[in-house]
C-alpha cells in the first residue's frame, strides 16, 4: 500500500542531497513523496543549525505540524526532525515538542525505516555517529532531472571558531572512489549532465584510491569524473581556501566539463580576524590563491561567504573586508551578520559586536557586493553564453537554465530544447535572472569547443 511522505528541507545543499536519500530509503517501505503535510503519513524537517535564525524556524514550524498531526482522525502520522539541529539539539527537542516522534542526526539516514517501524510504539532518538558509513547502506541514487548532486564528503575538521559543523556532522569523511564514479555513472545513465559534487569541505576530499593505495585528491577525482561520456557540466561547493592544491588549479586549466565557477568563502579580510576565527589563513594567502586560480582559468569567476561583526571587529577589521571584497571581485555572494552559535568559541567570546554595528556593515557590505554582481551580469549583455536548459519557465513557451556560472537564464524556446545545453545570446539583466534568445538551437553541446567557457559560447573560439 502505498504512504505518503512529506520532507521538508532548510540548510545547505548536502541537506537537499540528504533529503533525497531519505526518500530512496524509505521508497522500499511503500512512501511516495507528498508535498502536503496534510496528507502525510510520515512527516520529516531536514533542519539546519548554522545561525540562530535558522534554528528558530524548526520550532516554529513544529508548532504548525502538531495541529496537522492532531487534526489527523484516520490515521498516525509520524513526525520526525532530522538534520543538524537535532544533531544539536536532540534531548531539548523531545523535550520541548513531546508529538515529536523521531529525532534522528544527519549520519543516521540509512536506519530510518528501523526508527520508523519503532516509532509505532516509542520515541526513537538517534543521533549517535555510527561507526559504518551510512553511504554503504543506502540505495544508489538515480535522478529524475538533468542536474544532480552526489555527495563526495562529509563531515569537518576545521573548527572555525563561530561554526556548529564539525559538531552537528562530525568528522571529515570522504567515500572512495570506486563508489563515487559509481554513482556518477549512475546518475548520467537516468540522465543527469551537470553533477555538483557535495562535501562540506569539499576541497578536503581524499577518497581510498581504486588500487586501495594513497588516497586521491578532489583534482584527481574531477579528471577521472570527466571522462564520462554523456556528462558535460562538473562543478563543487563548498570549498576551503586551505585545501585548494596545485592538482585542484590545473584541474580548473585543463578541464573543460570543470565549470569556470567557484565558491571559495573567505568570511573577512582582516588577519587578526581570521586568525581569531581559526581559519588558518591570512588575506595576502586567500589574493595569491585567487590569482593563481584565475592565472589557470582566466574565465574563472568566483563567490564567497562572508561574517560581519565577529567578535571584537573593529571598524579597521572591517574596512579590510571591504578592501578584499573590491580587489577579488564576487559574481555573487552570502553575507551574513555574527550570530552566537552554543558551544561554539566565539560564542563566548568578549567584545560582541552590538547587533546595530554588525547590521550597518551588512548593509554596507551587501551593498558593495550587490554592486559587483550587477557589474558581472551586465558584461554579459550582447554576448553568447551555454545555457542547461533545465525546467519550464514561469510563462509559457518559456524554459529557464543555468548558465556556466550559476546564473538564471530564461529564454522563449520550445520544449524540445528541454534539457538540453543550448546557446543563448543574453538581451537583458533582470533583478533575478538574465534573458536570452535562441542563438542557434542546433549548435554543438557546451564544451565541445574545448575552451571550459572562456569563450562564453561564442562560435570559432
Ligand atoms: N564549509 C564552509 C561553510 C559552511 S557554513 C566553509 O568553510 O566556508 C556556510 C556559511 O555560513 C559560512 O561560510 C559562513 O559564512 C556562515 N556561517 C557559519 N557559521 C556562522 C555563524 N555562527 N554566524 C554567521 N554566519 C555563519
Ligand atoms: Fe564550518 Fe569552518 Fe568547517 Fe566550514 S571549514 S564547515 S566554516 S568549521
Ligand atoms: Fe546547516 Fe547543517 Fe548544512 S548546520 S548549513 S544543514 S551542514
């Protein structure tokens, strides 16, 4: 008999991923996906702990799912919170919410159907780190479109001094090789022509070797990713400028399926900032680095992360950001004000920047930032770009993509052209998006030219 099956997902996209394999996990046990939690029989919030408001929400929204829970007369309906905070936050969760009936943590997935079929006569809480590898007890993944995610590595290390990471998904893990290729292949044969490789240091990646001698590098995988037949577009988030080496630089040079775009977060621009938050780096290392990167992709535009109001930032700090930020020169960015997290050092740090400073240099650093990417999104105007056309627009006879640097494209085009990659010359900048018309709807696939995107699409380079 088939069930019902609503996720609800908040976070990073290693939370998007993780909700899907919750899905094919449960598939076996007769769930098909809802998107009502009024008609679900097992409800889960896939939730997020990075900053105080994203962990607020899930309370909030489990206010709202109890009253759906108790309108139910028919039948149970299994409520479960999944994810980074109930990583964080398990007891107080079940304390707090007491319909909950599952609290499971992000490395226990695999043992769902277990803690649901448990669930009909206790509370289940699970978020222990098991010592297998949950990769190894889940499906294979297929995808039902023609972009595709497939996580590479897990967990962190690091311990930046303001992040809950490191303790919500543990230790650094990076599945082997044998398995990721086998993944990727998978995913391209249901389809899939651009794969964004997951971890949270992605970067850190160092997978058992197929010869199960010394482990491989994210560079090395990304080679062996593009010979692929079939899979045109490979790119990767997030990643640490601390582990960008000399095989992840020549990778961007020599791979063409390597899109030119890279999220490198540096979060401020200020060395005593950085050093205060552990990231092991200084402004001067993060410039070399993005000059060394764009000397072997000169087509290579980038995005970050960045923290105002850090403990103790003094208005010089900040300046430094913004110093950073003008010279590097963002197509895009996350920005975000300090917010405590519990446990974490910098949490308990003293000189807490008081919340009107740290939401004036937001609004002076997104300013800065919004600026740059208008800039970036203007050049474009007049030229040709390679566009996945990848969903069906809001209007009709429209379908929208993404272009080789994560922009939004639509573009009037009928539905044949439905995943493919196809030209586009750019007409217009909109707030969200960029408009194009049909350049040539017969042209070669996006990296047949061998450039990588450097020639933006344009014929004969
Ligand atoms: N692994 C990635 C970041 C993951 S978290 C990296 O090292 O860059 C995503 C982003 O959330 C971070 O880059 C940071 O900018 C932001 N963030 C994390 N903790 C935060 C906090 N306590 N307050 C504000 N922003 C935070
Ligand atoms: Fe958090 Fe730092 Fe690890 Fe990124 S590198 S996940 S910011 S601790
Ligand atoms: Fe949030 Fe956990 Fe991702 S805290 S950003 S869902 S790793």
């Amino acid at each position: 008999m088939t069930k019902k099956l609503y996720i609800k997902t908040y976070g990073c996209q290693m939370n998007v991923y993780d909700s899907a394999r919750m899905t094919d996990v449960l598939a076996p046990l007769g769930f098909v996906t809802s998107d009502r939690p009024e008609d679900a029989d097992v409800i889960i919030l896939n939730t997020c702990h990075i900053r105080e408001k994203a962990s607020e929400k899930v309370f909030s929204e489990l206010g709202r799912l109890r009253s759906v829970k108790e309108n139910r007369k028919t039948s149970p309906v299994i409520l479960a919170v999944a994810g980074c905070v109930a990583q964080a936050e398990g007891n107080e969760i079940l304390e707090r919410a007491p319909y909950v009936d599952i609290v499971l943590g992000p490395q226990t997935y695999h043992r769902l159907p277990e803690m649901v079929a448990r669930a009909a006569w206790t509370r289940v809480l699970e978020t222990d780190f098991p010592p297998e590898p949950k990769f190894d007890h889940l499906p294979v993944p297929t995808t039902d479109g023609v972009t595709a995610f497939l996580a590479v590595q897990e967990g962190c290390d690091k311990f930046c001094t303001f992040c809950v990471v490191p303790y919500t998904r543990g230790a650094e893990y990076s599945r082997p090789v044998t398995a990721v290729l086998a993944e990727a292949r998978r995913l391209v044969a249901t389809g899939a022509k651009e794969i964004t490789l997951l971890g949270q240091n992605v970067n850190a990646y160092h997978g058992t070797a197929p010869d199960e001698k010394s482990p491989w590098g994210l560079g090395r995988l990304l080679r062996v990713l593009a010979e692929i037949d079939g899979l045109h577009r490979v790119r990767f988030v997030t990643s640490h400028p601390r582990d960008v080496d000399d095989d992840l630089i020549a990778a961007f040079r020599d791979l063409p399926q390597l899109m030119p775009y890279l999220h490198l977060p540096v979060q401020a621009g200020s060395d005593r900032i950085l050093a205060a938050m552990n990231r092991g780096h200084t402004a001067a290392d993060y410039r070399r680095l993005v000059e060394r990167l764009r000397r072997a992709r000169p087509a290579l535009a980038l995005s970050g992360d960045f923290i105002v109001g850090f403990p103790d930032e003094s208005e010089v700090d900040f300046a430094d950001t913004l110093a950073l930020v003008q010279d590097t020169g963002y197509a895009q960015a996350y920005s975000f004000k300090f917010s405590p997290r519990p446990g974490t050092p910098a949490a308990e740090a003293p000189h807490q920047v008081p919340e009107p400073v740290k939401a004036e240099r937001l609004a002076r650093l997104q300013e800065m930032l919004s600026a740059q990417q208008t800039l970036f999104n203007s050049v474009f105007v007049g030229r040709e770009m390679p566009v996945l056309l990848d969903r069906r627009g809001t209007h009709s006879g429209q379908l929208a993509g993404r272009s080789p640097y994560m922009q939004a494209v639509t573009v009037t085009a009928p539905d044949s052209l439905l995943d493919q990659i196809v030209n586009l010359r750019i007409e217009r900048v909109r707030p969200n998006s960029l408009e194009g018309t049909l350049v040539d709807s017969a042209g070669p696939e996006y990296g047949s030219c061998g450039c990588g995107g450097a020639c933006h699409g344009a014929k004969g380079e």
